[in-house]
C-alpha cells in the first residue's frame, strides 16, 4: 500500500511525527503528550515552538538540529526526538543535544541560574545500556548513594518495544498515547478507537486527508526513507549473522584442527609409553631367561655332568658354555 493510501499516518516517521508534534497547529497534541509523561508534577498549558536549527558561538563549531524544539510558559526547555534505529553515536549525541539547550541560555553578566531542559527520545529499539522498560530517566546522581544532584538537566527514553502489544492492555494515558504513536498507521475510521472519540485530537492531526499536496510529497518522501533504512537494517543484521556464522565455522574447524593434533600428541605419548613398557618387560623376562641357563649350566659343571649332556639340556653351545 502506498502511504499515501492509508487513512492515518505512520507517526514513527519523521514527517509524520514533526507534523503531529512540531508544528503550532498541533501544539495541543504535544501538551497532552508532556502531560501524560510527567503525571501531574508538572502541568502544561503553553508551548513555544523554536528554531530546529541552533548555531554554535563559534562558526566553525558544529550546529544541533532537533526533531522539535519548545519552551513552556514556565520556562521549561523540551526537546523531543524519534530516533528509529541505533547508531554507534547516540547516545553522546543526545547528551550533545541536550547540552547545547543548557549552553544556548548563557548570556554576559548572569548568574548561571538555567531552566530546565528534557529530552524526551522515542526510540523504535531497545537500548542496549538499560534493562528492557518503557522509560528510563537520566539524570545527574551521586553514584554511592544515589542521591540526586539536580533534576534541571533530564534525559528521558521511552522505548516503542515495550508499549503494550494490545490496547486493552493500555491503563494509563500515556501507554494509550504510545500505542496510538506506534500503530495509528494500521487502522482506519472503523477502528472503535477512532469511533470513540477519546482521542480524535491525534487522529485528526494524524489522518493523511488533511494534508495539503506538498505536505503529501514530503510523507511520501519520508515514509519510503524510512523502510529504505529499515530495509539496509535488517540486511546489515542479516550479513552481521552470516559473517558471525562463517567465522564460528572456520574458529570451529581451527580448534577441532588444534584439538585433532593435541589428542593424536598425547595418544603418540601413551602408544609410546605402553610400547615402551610392554618391549622393557619383554627384555627383562629374556636377559632373566638367559641369566637362569646360564647359572643352571653352572651347577651342572659343579655336579660333574658331561658338557655334552649340559649342551644339550640348556641349548648353549661348547664355546658358551667354555665361557660361563
């Protein structure tokens, strides 16, 4: 199906998810969001929309593009991204991200009293650092004690892995507004969630009539942008797998190679062991044999027996026997 074609946008995109949550005509949408994520400790009613676009003070210096960028009537500094796939650098970028917020409120002769700042990052994975949960917060501690140092500087991640499968599963307003984020794209004006009227503030934002025809073009743009990336994911992961395959094979057959000759070393060893003792005992039982005919051939002499008689009664000949 084309994108164009549903009736509601996929919001994972980053058309479809700057156009519900960026944009002033759709700022209530994101005040409702910010509530649901902070559950009364703090109370939106404002949002100010900046640039995307910060500059850095020096002009060779790098500059931040955010997804979204706001400011509360309060004072509070928000920026909220979709990051849909995970890269070596994200985590340091966001920290870049959310540090370049705190830099852009100095000005000459102040006190170093900040706003807040909160980055709020949906991800579409899991994050590698973190055990697998809906949110993890970040923010500066004491590690011993794990006493906070200021909650004015705030990381917030909210993994779409682990929203609830099913929305009956859904018990509060921000699971419910999760599960709209990552699955309004499959459902259409039948749906009983459309119907119910709960939230037809996100499915009018969201539904793709509304869109004016450029605004469908760059939809279209992003949507197929984002299963092109989906798709060179999956085949990195598809040959990251092969690769590991290959090479356990060829580790495998190395070390059955190196066991293969320590186990025909040490076999070599005990075969020559067991040699060994079995032709020493054989020797020993011989020189024993041979040491006896001779002593016996002695005592024969003693007795006065004929040489010829001891000859043939010991199988040793006359000059042996001259000798003994």
């Amino acid at each position: 199906m084309e994108p164009n074609d549903a009736v509601f946008m996929d919001l994972r995109t980053d058309f479809g998810f700057k156009y519900l949550f960026g944009t002033p005509k759709h700022a209530h949408v994101l005040m409702r969001f910010l509530n649901a994520l902070f559950e009364g400790k703090m109370v939106v009613t404002e949002v100010n929309f900046h640039d995307k676009e910060m500059l850095p003070p020096d002009p060779q210096g790098k500059r931040t593009i955010y997804d979204i960028y706001c400011t509360t009537s309060e004072g509070h500094h928000f920026i909220i991204e979709m990051q849909k796939a995970d890269t070596p650098d994200f985590g340091h970028r966001v920290i870049f991200y959310t540090s370049a917020a705190i830099v852009a409120q100095g000005r000459r002769g102040m006190t170093y009293a900040i706003n807040p700042v909160y980055s709020i990052i949906l991800t579409d994975f899991d994050l590698k650092w973190f055990s697998k949960r809906l949110i993890h917060e970040v923010l500066f501690m004491e590690r011993s004690s794990g006493e906070v140092y200021t909650e004015d500087v705030k990381m917030m991640f909210i993994s779409l892995r682990q929203v609830k499968k099913e929305w009956s599963e859904c018990s509060t307003e921000l699971e419910r507004l999760l599960y709209l984020i990552k699955n309004i794209h499959t459902m259409d004006k039948n749906s009983e969630l459309y119907r119910s009227g709960d939230y037809s503030d996100v499915f009018d934002a969201a539904e793709v009539v509304h869109l004016a025809e450029e605004e469908r073009v760059e939809y279209s743009k992003s949507y197929w942008k984002m299963k092109d990336d989906e798709a060179a994911l999956e085949y990195a992961k598809e040959q990251a797998i092969a690769e590991g395959r290959a090479e356990g094979r060829a580790e495998g057959r190395a070390e059955g190679r190196a066991e293969g000759r320590a186990e025909g070393r040490a076999e070599g060893r005990a075969e020559g062991r067991a040699e060994g003792r079995a032709e020493g005992r054989a020797e020993g039982r011989a020189e024993g044999r041979a040491e006896g005919i001779i002593q016996t051939a002695i005592n024969l002499l003693k007795a006065g027996v004929p040489k010829e008689l001891i000859c043939k009664s010991t199988g040793l000949t006359p000059e042996q026997l001259s000798l003994g």
